[in-house]
C-alpha cells in the first residue's frame, strides 16, 4: 500500500503541483467572494 503511493506520487508530481495551485487559487476566489459584500 505504500509502495503503491509512493509510485502514483513520483509518476504524478507535475499533477500534483497544478492540483495545489488550483486549489489554493479556489480557496482565494471563496475568501474574497466571502468578503465582497462587507465592503459595500
């Protein structure tokens, strides 16, 4: 089993890196949306 993850994460690690910017670009946009209505 970890062997398993092991070989997914070093076949993948491009991947992985575009999953986490998309990610944290998402919880970006939520926190901004979340406080565009204060700031009228």
């Amino acid at each position: 089993m970890l062997t398993d993850i092991k070989q997914v994460l070093s076949r993948s690690t491009a991947t992985i890196w575009q999953d986490i910017v998309g990610a944290t670009s998402l919880v970006v946009v939520l926190l901004a949306a979340l406080h565009l209505p204060g700031a009228f």
